[in-house]
C-alpha cells in the first residue's frame, strides 16, 4: 500500500499573505488615463482653473473682506482696520453721486433693451433672407463689435465735437453760431454716450439672432405659410416661441452689458465737479481718508451684487431646460 506522504497528488501552493495579495491588488489596478493623458488634463483643466481662482474668486473675496474695512492700501490689514457695514451705510445714505448714478445705468439698462437690441433683431431678420450683399452687410453692421473701446470713443469724438465734428457740421450748426456741445452738456451727454454705446451693441445682438434665425427649422415657416400666416405672424406666433432660448440670452447680454457701463455712468454723472468723491470722503464725519480702499471695495461689492441677479437667473433657466 503506497505511504500517504510519497502520493503522486500535487502539493498545495502556500496562501499569500494578505499584504502580497493588497499589493498585487494594487499593481493590478487599471487606469482609464494614462500618464500623458493626465498631464493634459492637469494644463488643460488645473491650470486655467488656478488661473481662475486666483486671478477672479481671489480679488472678489478679497473685496467683500475690504468692504468691511477702512484699510488705506498699506501695510497689514488688522481687526482694527474693521469697520463692519459703516462703508455700506455711507454709500447709501451719504454719497450723493451713488443713487444718481444707479439712476442712470437703469436708462442705460432700458436703453439697450427697449431701442438698440430691437434694431439688433431687425437686421437680423432682414439679413435672414438671404439678399444681396448678406455678407458684406453682416461684416459692416459687427465691426464695430471687434473694435476696442478706445477706438470706438475716439470714433465718436469725432462725431460729437463741437467745432470740427460731423453732427454740428452736417447739421449746419457751426456755421449759425448754435454749436451743440454733445459730450459737455449734462443734459444731453448721457443719450450722446448712449447712441455711441448702441453703435456697437447693436452688431453683437445682430450676430447673436442671425445665428439663431438660422438654426430655426424651415419646415416650421413653411407650414405656416400653408396655413396662410403673413411673415409677421409667422415670426411672432412661429419662429420667435422657438427662439426662446437665445431671446433669454439676449436678455442676459445685454443687462450685463449695462451694468458693465455703471463706471461710464459714474463718471458722467460727476460733471465738472470730478473731486467730488475724494472730497466727500475726506470732509464727511462718518468716513476717513483711510477708508479709501473699503469704500472703493463696498462700491465693487454692491456692483457684484447687482449683476448676479441676470446671470442667476439665466444660469437656473439653462439648468432646468437642461434637466
């Protein structure tokens, strides 16, 4: 009878041991991206988004802490720089140029939306058609969009002097003697600004329809125009409801359009009398020169409130029609 212990039977390999078999484990792991692959993504995605934090939720943060302060711009801030909502009292009650100015960017705001941005949408519509010269129109109606701010105040300084420019010459104002002052008349020089401002505001919203005109589905207009609508029914009962998405878009643009101008309104509101900030400051009990910094920071933080409220509501709009 053969022993037990000289069988022919294979011999059992000896269990690993359970930190070999976590280690196999993790050599064993499969990557989905491979080293090239995540140093894309770390230039691609971490580094804009550093950029990002750094260069845009930095400051802004900073700002709401300053707003709170009567920090001068030197040395540490410190808990006795802190001054609590005493910059935010003074904007509101006690800085004249604040209210009037915030006036003024609502007509810029009801501007943009109720003149320049129907004229946009106009041309758009016109353009739509598919008539001669579509192209060349398209390209003179946007250049103004890709021209630099600077270049376009230089333009219509041009067109708005007083002795040499366009409007009173073409207008035979210069040579009766009844020179309009555009720009320096209190009265006037805000819509002057305004008219400069739809000037270029009017190709953005221009490009911005066309481009939605165009991904409406003509099997929609046809069908209206088998059940006897006219082009304007057509538009308003068809094609308008379709483009609901880019009219909220528009909308957005072109808030967020006037609330980035409340500098320029800032600044034509001052008139003649452009120490007026820095005079109010320094002269006022309940704000010192030190404060510069705090106030200047409040005024951001309360701009940066304001313009929330069409991007939220732009942003919740795309989310639900997303979902």
């Amino acid at each position: 009878m053969a022993n037990p212990a000289t069988s022919l039977a294979p011999a059992r390999a000896k269990a690993p041991e359970a930190g070999a078999l976590v280690a196999t484990r993790r050599k064993r792991r499969y990557s989905l991206l491979t080293r090239h692959d995540k140093l894309l993504l770390v230039l691609m995605v971490g580094l804009p988004l550093t950029l990002d934090v750094l260069l845009v939720w930095g400051p802004t943060l900073a700002s709401v802490g300053l707003s709170f302060t009567n920090w001068s711009g030197i040395g540490p801030v410190t808990g006795k720089n802190w001054v609590g909502l005493k910059n935010y009292k003074f904007l509101f009650n006690g800085y004249s140029l604040f209210w009037p100015a915030l006036q003024h960017n609502l007509i810029w705001l009801a501007f943009l939306t109720f003149v320049a941005t129907p004229i946009g949408m106009f041309l758009a519509v016109l353009l739509d058609r598919e008539m001669r010269g579509t192209r060349i129109y398209q390209s003179v109606f946007f250049l103004p969009v890709v021209l630099s701010l600077v270049v376009v105040g230089f333009i219509w300084e041009l067109q708005y002097a007083p002795n040499d420019g366009f409007l009173n010459n073409a207008l035979g104002l210069v040579k009766s003697h009844r020179i309009i002052d555009w720009l320096g008349d209190p009265k006037i020089n805000l819509y002057s600004v305004l008219v400069a401002t739809s000037w270029r505001h009017i190709g953005y919203i221009m490009v911005l329809y066309l481009a939605g005109l165009k991904s409406v589905d003509p099997s929609l207009r046809e069908a209206a125009k088998v059940d006897g609508a006219t082009e304007i029914q057509t538009f308003f009962s068809v094609v308008l409801p379709v483009m609901a998405p880019i009219n909220v878009i528009i909308v957005v643009v072109t808030a967020i359009e006037a609330l980035r101008a409340f500098d320029i309104v800032f600044i034509i509101n001052q008139g003649k009398n452009g120490l007026e900030l820095l005079s109010i400051l320094i002269t006022n009990n309940s704000i010192s020169e030190a404060s510069l910094v705090g106030f200047g920071a409040t005024i951001a933080v309360v701009l940066l409130v304001i313009s929330l409220v069409p991007i939220v509501l732009f942003l919740s709009r795309t989310m639900k029609a997303v979902a």
